[in-house]
C-alpha cells in the first residue's frame, strides 16, 4: 500500500517502475486465486486477490495516471484480467 500511496503523491517517481514486472507480479497472484477457491482457504484468497486487484491493478492503474503505461496496454491488461476473474469464479 505504500508504493501505491507514493506513486499516487509522487507521480514524478513513477518513470523508475516497470509495468511489465508488475503485470508478471499481478499474474503471480491471480494464478493462486483459483487454487485459494479450490481450497476454500479465506486467508490465501484474500492475499492472492488483494495482490492481484490492489497492488496488481492498482499499480498499473497509477503507471497509466502517470502517463508510463498507454491506454492500449491498460485496457488490454484490464479486459484480460476481467476476463480472467470471471472465468475464474464460474468455474468455481
């Protein structure tokens, strides 16, 4: 939550963050949702989905505020993790 907040008050610093390290960190996280579900673990599904939405998304929605990440590459990652999520929570 911190680099979050940071990036969101020092939009300056962003130049230094790699969007695709965090959209590898976000993918990491969402491949433990299904599992967490499978499992019916409420802590690992609120750590995975906390990671893949918050700091996931939430960080690639502050490199696009930024001006680092392009609205293509945004949407896409968006769509694609939507899609993924529904998928994800139909077939649980």
């Amino acid at each position: 939550v911190a680099q979050l907040w940071h990036n969101v008050t020092h939009p300056e610093s962003l130049a230094g963050l790699d969007p695709g390290t965090n959209v590898l960190a976000m993918a990491g996280n969402g491949l433990m949702v299904p599992r967490a579900l499978h499992t019916r673990d409420a802590v690992w599904l609120t750590g995975s989905a906390w990671g893949t939405v918050v700091m996931g998304w939430g960080m690639l929605l502050s490199l696009f505020r930024g001006g680092v990440l392009g609205p293509r590459a945004f949407a896409a990652v968006t769509a694609g993790l939507a899609i993924y999520l529904a998928a994800v929570a139909w077939a649980e």
